[in-house]
C-alpha cells in the first residue's frame, strides 16, 4: 500500500449492505424512496429536474450499464490506474458503492415507473472511478487529480462520498478544491458514518467552502451509526433505509451519510438547474437558509442549518450572498499554509487534462481544533503552546525567582544599613 492509502478510504455503510431482489413490480424499488415525497423533491420537480447541470461522482466507479442509469454517464476517466478509461469499471473491495451514489443522484429508473429514480434524475454524471488504497497513485494524489479533471471536463457539482477519516488534508488539495470553488463548481460531501469509526468529521467535510452532509433517520433525528458530528456540517439528509442500484443490475438496501451526500448534491443539481444565474455561493446559501432547523441551536454540529427542504431551495426567496457561507478556502490556505517553502503552480484551465498535484513540501498535519474551526476563531495548536507557550512560562518562571531574589537582597541590604 502506498503513503497516503491508509488515511483516505471509502465511507463504509453503517451496518450491513442487503441484497434486494430483482424487483418484481414497479413499487418494489420505488416506493422505497421516500425522502422523494417527505423532503419536497417530487414538488421541485414541478420546476426543474436538474437537465443541463454535470455532476461528477468521485468514487470506486459507475457501472452505466444499469438499467436505471441508461444514458446518465456523459463522460469519465480513471485515476487509480487499474480501473477502465472511462471510469465504469467499478474498483475496490466496495466495487459497487459509486454506483449505488450515482444512482441516488440521477437514476432514471426503467420501465413504468420501476427501479430507482434520482433526485435530479435529468441530470448528467461524470464517472471518476478512484482506487482507495490500490492503484499506481498515491490515494491522497488520486482524489487531487479526480477533482481537477473534474472541473476540466465540465462538472458543475462534486460528489464526494468519501472520508480521509482525519481531520487535516495534504496540501494537494489545497489547489485542486481551490481550483474546483474558483471555477463555481460545488462540491459536496459526506461527514462519515460513527458506526463505521469515523467519529467527527473528516476531509473534505473538514474543508472551508465545502457543503458537508449529515444523516438522519426516517424520524428526521440524527442517525447514531449513519452519521458523525462536528461544527463544518451544512446540512442533514436521509442516511438510513436508503435503496440503491448496483452493478449488474442489482439493487441494495444501505444506509450511511453516502448516501445522503447524493440526496443533497441532487439537490444542488436541481438549484442549479432552477436558478442559472445564481453562482456556487448562492447555491450553497440557498440549500442552506431553506432548510428546516433542528433545535436552537443553528447551525448546530449535529445538523447544520437543518434538514434540506427541496422544494424551498428550488423556489423560495432567498437574499444573495457575496461570498461562500461554508468559509473561505483561499483564506485558510492564506493563514495554515504561510509556512510552505514552496508556492503551489498556478493551475491548470486545459480542458480534458488532469494536472499534476502542487510539488510543494507537505505541511506537519494541523491540530483538530484549526482544522475544525475554519470560521471562528483560531485556537493556537499544541505545538505552539510547546515551541512558544512553554518557554515563556519557563523565562516566566527564572524571572520572578530572580526577582524574589533581588527584592530579598535589597531589603536585607537596607537592614544592614539601618544597623
């Protein structure tokens, strides 16, 4: 296994994965999908279906050939070196989860109204299939790549089903997510599943300007095992009960926040489709002020600004933003990566290339408390409070003995005096 495999890995279903049946009438598959109708997507699809918006999915692969995502795929490719050019080929002992997110995003269903239909079901998908922990390329180098050929080839939104399962990132993301978020794409990705250990936050859901989902169960409440907290989440969605198509033409009952990170990058295909005119900050305010606030506390680390509400952020009134309510990337690599000897390469805007990630020497890995608070206030990390905070206490420490002494010595030499 190469550096970097290790850390990045696929979100692991929470529970197990069940093989459903070949359906057998139409209400089989379908009538499963009940966050359509309980979160307002069959009512925003009275305005758009998504037609017209891209949306890459960077996972183990797409298998195309599913009957429900029959003329979905316009395009894709390969980053691990051991899938197919076209990024089909599903790779990776979890071969068939980027078919279950894309199916959960843009499935088109089949016959009369049988199999799994998406929520923007219009919508067209880009299939980068990745090798987490196999492959010719570094895992962490892998995703860079996958996100900048991405934006090359027209991706208007990324689906990220995926957690490094650590708080901090390498720095070659650094310039790939800047990259995606300077070219108006949003990107959208998935807190992690507590029961599969992940449980805080990780990258990218750690990632300022990033829309990161939480998942919740059929009673709208935050799912234990199908769901991790922390204080970057934008908004929560259905992670358990989900139903996806498979390679092969087979289905799957699943649940986990990788599948409510489709339910909402759907969503933004649907808000972009909806509102042209609106650029990737608007989309992300407008999913996150329609959605339905959970408690007092908003945003809250459990469910961001709420439960997304797609009817709403398809047709509600929403006041314009100036800038990412997710936090500033730009900003953050500014403050984190000062330190960096050498500058990152301008990057690349030649359709269809995949541009090599930035050379410059990676960064000792921040403290959870900078890397969790991109927004608030910076908290000095403990190498800080070690290579400052503890020799000022020690001078601290010589001096005020030092001046006990002297205070001593003045009041014994004034006595003397007095004699």
């Amino acid at each position: 296994m190469r550096r970097g495999a290790a850390a990045i890995a696929v979100l692991c279903v929470a529970g197990s994965v069940l093989l459903l049946a070949q359906p057998a009438a139409a209400d089989s598959i379908r009538d499963r999908e009940y966050w359509l109708a309980d979160y307002g997507v069959t009512q925003a699809w009275g305005t758009t279906r998504g037609a017209g918006v891209t949306i890459a999915v960077i996972d183990t692969g797409v298998d195309g050939s599913h009957q429900d995502l029959a003329g979905a795929i316009v395009g894709g490719t390969d980053v691990s070196g051991v899938g197919s050019p076209n990024g089909q080929t599903p790779v990776g002992d979890d071969s068939g989860h980027g078919t279950m997110v894309a199916s959960l995003l843009a499935g088109r269903g089949h016959g009369d109204g049988a199999g799994v239909i998406g929520v923007a079901p219009a919508a067209s998908i880009l299939a980068v299939s990745v090798g987490f922990g196999v492959g010719a390329v570094d895992s962490d180098d892998q995703i860079a790549q996958a996100v900048r050929w991405s934006v090359d080839n027209g991706a208007d939104v990324i689906n990220m089903s995926l957690t490094r399962n650590t708080l901090d990132w390498p720095q070659s993301w650094d310039d790939a997510f800047l990259y995606a978020m300077q070219n108006d794409v949003v990107v959208v990705a998935a807190a992690g599943n507590r029961g599969s250990g992940t449980t805080v936050v990780g990258a990218p859901a750690t990632m300022p300007g990033v829309l990161t989902v939480a998942g919740v169960d059929q009673n709208r409440r935050a799912s234990f095992d199908a769901s991790s907290q922390g204080i970057t989440i934008s908004v929560a969605a259905p992670s358990e009960g989900l139903v996806g198509a498979g390679p092969g033409n087979t289905y799957f009952e699943w649940s986990g926040t990788s599948g409510a990170t489709p339910i909402v990058a759907g969503l933004v295909a649907l808000v972009r489709a909806a509102h042209p005119e609106l650029d990737a900050n608007n989309v992300i305010n407008r999913v996150i002020r329609t959605a339905n606030a959970v408690g007092t506390e908003v945003p809250s680390p459990i469910y961001g600004y709420g439960t997304i509400d797609a009817r709403a952020a398809v047709s509600a009134d929403v006041a314009a933003v100036t800038a990412n309510p997710m936090g500033d990337l730009a900003e953050w690599i500014r403050v984190y990566r000062r330190a960096a000897v050498t500058p990152a390469p301008a990057p690349s805007s030649t359709p269809g290339t995949a541009p090599s990630p930035s050379s410059a020497p990676t960064p000792v890995p921040l403290d959870p408390p900078a890397v969790a608070s991109p927004f608030g206030v910076l908290l000095p990390s403990v190498e800080s409070l070690r290579d400052v905070g503890i020799p000022l206490l020690v001078v601290g420490a010589f001096g005020s003995l030092l001046a006990v002494g002297l205070a001593r010595a003045v009041r014994e030499l004034g006595r003397l005096r007095r004699k």
